[in-house]
C-alpha cells in the first residue's frame, strides 16, 4: 500500500491533536434532556395515558431495598402493556418505610420480612404485628 496514502487516512482518523489516541468513531454524549424528549416521543406514539391521584410509588427489590418515588407522574397504555413512572426516586432500606409500607407487601415478600424480624436485636416473635413495634 502507499505510505503517503496510509498516513493520511491515520490523519483522519484522529479526533485530538499530535499525540492522542486514534478512534474509528467519534462518540458524541447525549444530554439527559435529549434522552428524556426521545422517550416522551417513544410513549406518545405507544398512545399512554395520564393516571391522575397516585401519591406514591414503592417498587421492592429482592435485596431487599425499595425504589420510592414521592408524587409521580404515572402513564399507561393497557393495548401495548407499558407502564411509565417518572418523576424524583430514592432508594431506601425496607425497614426505613417499614409502618406504612406494610399493607403493601404481598406474600411474596413475607419470607423477607420473616427473614429482617430474626435479624432485628430483641425481636424474638415473627409476627407482622410485632414486626412494626420492634422498629
């Protein structure tokens, strides 16, 4: 191959000055402000909808940690079965949400929470009831 031909197409390449790394592609980082457009195009044409009057979103996690979101702005479209729920998260231990979170839990997350009363100093009994006492 032609050296003079070689060398500039390694010129080419190049996305900095002398000196820098050579890249076959230039990434360019997206903002979350584009992301967020793109995805609110996305729902737009799955046709969602607005659910008006929910306060609040728990989403459990099998370690044991719960997603919550305070006041969220919660879209649904039941043909394309999408749910999407936007708005401020947090990630806190279940035990921090323990007294209200508890007519949220199914069956499911019983043996966890049997699992916390036996870790939880001084709590002998593995009621529901004395669970929330003991916290």
């Amino acid at each position: 191959m032609n050296p003079e031909k070689l060398k500039a197409l390694q010129e080419q390449v190049r996305t900095g000055g002398k000196g820098s790394v050579r890249r076959k592609k230039k990434v360019i980082h997206r903002t979350a402000a584009t992301d967020d457009k793109k995805l609110q195009t996305s729902l737009k044409k799955l046709g969602v909808n607005n659910i008006p009057g929910i306060e609040e979103v728990n989403m459990i996690k099998e370690d044991g940690t719960v997603i919550h979101f305070t006041n969220p702005k919660v879209q649904a479209s039941l043909v394309a079965n999408t749910f999407s729920i936007t708005g401020h998260a947090e990630t806190k231990q279940i035990t921090e949400m323990l007294p209200g979170i508890l007519n949220q839990l199914g069956p499911e997350n019983l043996a966890s929470l049997k699992k916390l009363a036996t870790t939880v100093a001084g709590c002998e009994s593995i009621s529901i009831a004395n669970i929330s006492m003991c916290i």
